[in-house]
C-alpha cells in the first residue's frame, strides 16, 4: 500500500503540534486537544490528524494521543486511521468543540467500506487501486489515501464543511505501459457518504490515445496524467502513471473533464490542462521532433529601460509546450559592440537595432544517448528595441515538424521529408507587455547532414498560407535544420536545432 502524505504532514513527525498561518494565535492557546484513533481491530492506532479552526481557518497538525494547545473554539478535526496490522484505511471528520482540556475519538470500526466497479468490467488481470482524498472546504486541510479493493473505508459524515473526492484506477498487473489504462473519479460534497458504492461505464469515459516517441527523449519514460480542478480536493483525487521503455503508446480512458499530461525520461516536461468530453476520443504524440524554440519573444520594459530575454526554451516539446533543460549562452550586441549578459534582464540604453544570440544545449536528467536527437539549438534574432516601451520585439522563430517519420523519429534513408514551417512569435504572459505587428516577409531554410558543419540551402514553399521544405535525406545519419525569417519591419531571426532528426 502507498500513502498520501502532505509535505506539511511529514513535517508533523518531528513535532507534535505544527501551526500554520495563525498569527499571534498560539500565544493565546489556553485550551488543548487530544484525539485519540481506534483501528477496525478495536486497538488504538498511531495516526496525524488535522484540526482546522472553524472561525479563523488555521490548521493545525496533531499527533494521536498527545494533547496538543490550541486555542479555544470549534475545529474541523479530519485523519486517516492506516491500521498497519491489517492494511486498512478509513478516512473520518469530526466537529470538535475546544475549552480546557477537550478530547475525541475516532473510531475507524464506524468506517463504511468504499466500492467501485467498472461496467463492462476490465480484462483480466487487472488491479484496482483506489485514491481519495478528504478536504475541508473552510480551510486547507487535506488527508488522503491509496488502498486497494476491500481495504478503504469511510465514517459517514453530515458535517456541510468537509468533501470525499475518489478515483478508481484499473491498471494490468503486467504494468507494460502499453495496455489499456481506466479511471473513474467523483466527489462527495457536504459530508461524507455513508458507504460509497458507483459504477464507472466505459461508454461514458474520454479516451486518450497517448504516444510516446524515441527521439529527443530516450530510454525508459514515465508518463503521468492527472486529474486538474478548480476543486483543489478532486485535483490529486485520480491519475494515471505508465512506465516502459520508449518508444511505446497506451490508451487511458478517463472520466470526463480536464486533466494534465506530464513525461519524465531524460527531462521531465509537462503540458497545459485540456478538457476531455465524456464519450469521446483523443490523441497526443509525446517527443516528437523537433524540439526547438518555444516561441517566447525577448521585450523591453520602458520602467526599468531593461530588456528581457529569458522566456526563449531552447528545448520544447511542441505539444506538451514546457521546455527540457539546457546550458544557455548568451551574446547582445548593438551597432557592433558587445552588451553585458550576465542577467538575462539587461538594462539597454537607446532606442536601436539589436542582435541577441542564444545558444543551447541538451543538459537533462542524466547523460542523452548518443542518438538523441534535438541536442543543440540556436537563436540569432536582430531586431528593433526602444528601451522606454513595455512591448515585445518583432520577429518570429522556427518551429520545424517533420512529417511522416516512425515512432522513434526516423526517416526513411534516402527519401524526402516535408517538414512544416511553423511562425512563432507567442503574446507575453505579461498582459502589460504589448504585441507589435507583425508579418512573415521571407522564409529561407537550410538542411545540414554532418552535425552543422556545413548547409545547403533547401526551396521554401508557401501553399496556402503554410510554409514548408522538403529534404532529400542522406542514406543514414542525421538531418539538422536552419530557417531565417525576415519580417515586414526589417527585423531577422535565425534558428537552428542540430540533429532535428535521424535516418535510419
């Protein structure tokens, strides 16, 4: 069994009694509490409940069976009673009235058991694995659980301050990360239920068909989706968690509503929140190539007459959006002469055409394999900057997709290649920082074959208002990519990524 723990909770084993946010609070605590935590078996329990003023909001940490100063009023006390004798979890509330010297128990044999099933039911050879998580919505308490089937139960509750948000997951016990996954999640609002007992129907679920590429990242690649809400309760309440080898791919068919997609192999990456109807079906490909240029724009601030050039990641999955880490260099220069970049917020006089380079390369968790692709990436943009103004520069970067290639971001040796050309010049997150205009002018595109030592011009072609090239690749080996793009205002950028994709 795994358990849920909050860092906060942890920090409760090294003292009994742990406030947070409560001012001036404890030094007026002339009351105490003590709670005491019965298991199904009917013997006391060691357990870390949590007691959260009803007035004020505060919570406190406590440790079962020590009286712990509080200050006088009412407190939401809510635990998890893990019985390590038998395996079982009950989650339970309670409002528990402080003067003098107060005390309460709970007791876990009041639990009601947790139960759910999936209809039509999983293949066999597929464990179940509950996770809850009981909140008070007056406050920040939270305590939480994993369990399996028989070992979770509940204390029925009719206290309106405290929710039970749930998830059952089915994985197959073989865990390959390539067979499907299902998860069921809810919430009970207003108290707790006086046994829980729902059926999940797969007809009623979202299905996301996840891919995970060989390419930028290698070897063994944990993908983790999880559950996002507004509910802060039901935001931990269900994920899923797939592990094997890359390249691999899986199904998770998820109760509707929004949930994040994160990877952690040679970087851990992470994407936005999408919202999964239920009844229907998805699809996302995780690693594939390129990973270049975010898109983020350096911009000026007129306040502070600085210029700002950290939002670049060099290293981007282009649909989870978060960029890998990186060594970066930078060099700024204006009118030929060489600016200080030992910030990357540098205070810039004058109003000029300015030339930023960036240059970047793979540093991640552990060593890349030697194949990984998208390990160097380059940025040369010159531009056009008033220092007295808070507004992005113009310009656009490259964001190269090539079309067509396998699950480990190979082509064919010898054929060609489209790759899609995409313009990026993504707004600021700043809403104060304004976006000029701007227009793509010109495209030019170069393919290297020996790691960038040398280039070869490529034809640029603009169907539809799309811009893309086409490679003749090599008979084995890699292709690295180059664009320049000159925009309507005389403003330049380059970008580079070496060994964008391989042959084989």
């Amino acid at each position: 069994m795994r358990r849920i723990t909050a860092f906060a909770g942890t920090a409760a084993v090294l003292t009994p009694l742990l406030l947070m946010n409560a001012g001036s609070a404890s030094a007026a605590a002339s009351s105490s509490l003590t709670v005491s935590t019965i298991g199904r078996d009917g013997r006391s329990v060691s357990s870390r409940p949590q007691a959260v003023n009803v007035k004020t909001h505060d919570l406190y940490y406590l440790t079962s069976g020590k009286a712990a100063k509080l200050p006088k009023g009412s407190y939401d006390v809510i635990v998890d009673v893990f019985n390590t004798r038998d395996g079982t979890d009950t989650l339970g509330a309670k409002r528990v009235t402080v003067s003098g010297g107060s005390k309460t128990t709970i007791d876990a044999r009041q639990g009601h058991a947790v139960k759910a099933a999936l209809s039509p039911a999983a293949p066999s050879g597929y464990d179940q694995l509950f996770t809850v998580d009981l909140c008070t919505t007056e406050g920040s308490g939270d305590v939480g659980a994993w369990a399996g089937t028989g070992t979770l139960f509940v204390i029925p509750s009719s206290l309106s301050t405290v929710e039970l948000a749930y998830g059952s997951t089915w994985t197959p016990e073989s865990g390959d990360g390539r067979s499907p996954v299902y998860v069921g999640a809810g919430v009970h609002k207003k108290g707790l239920p006086s046994g829980l007992s729902t059926t999940f129907h797969q007809s009623s679920l979202a299905s996301l068909k996840v891919t995970a590429r060989r390419g930028p990242e290698t070897g063994r690649s944990n993908v983790e989706i999880t559950r996002n809400s507004s509910d802060t309760c039901q935001a931990s309440s269900a994920r899923v968690d797939a592990t094997a080898t890359l390249p691999y791919g899986f199904t998770a068919h998820l109760t509707g509503g929004s949930w994040q997609v994160s990877e952690t192999a040679d970087d851990f990456v992470y994407g936005p929140t999408h919202q999964y109807s239920a009844g229907k079906s998805y699809g996302i490909t995780l690693n594939r190539a390129v990973w270049g240029p975010s898109g983020g724009l350096p911009y000026t601030w007129g306040s502070g007459h600085r210029l700002y050039f950290g939002d670049i990641g060099m290293f981007t999955d282009p649909v989870l959006g978060t960029p890998g880490t990186a060594t970066t260099t930078y060099k700024l220069t204006k009118a030929g002469k060489s600016l200080s970049t030992k910030s990357h917020q540098p205070v810039i006089k004058g109003a000029g055409w300015y030339t930023l380079t960036e240059s970047a390369t793979r540093h991640p968790l552990h060593k890349l394999a030697a194949d990984a692709s998208s390990s160097k990436a380059t940025v040369s943009m010159h531009f056009y900057a008033d220092p007295k103004a808070t507004e992005q520069v113009r310009g656009y970067l490259t964001r190269f997709t090539p079309v067509a290639l396998d699950s480990s971001d190979r082509a064919r040796p010898g054929a060609t290649t489209t790759v899609d050309l995409g313009m990026l010049r993504n707004r600021s997150a700043d809403p104060e920082v304004r976006q000029l205009s701007d227009t793509a002018k010109k495209v030019r595109v170069w393919a290297s074959f020996d790691g960038g030592r040398t280039w070869h011009a490529q034809t640029v072609k603009h169907p539809g208002g799309t811009w893309t090239t086409t490679v003749h690749d090599p008979k084995s080996g890699t292709v690295s990519l180059r664009s320049t793009v000159d925009d309507s205002h005389g403003d330049s950028t380059t970008t580079t990524v070496v060994n964008a994709y391989t042959v084989s």
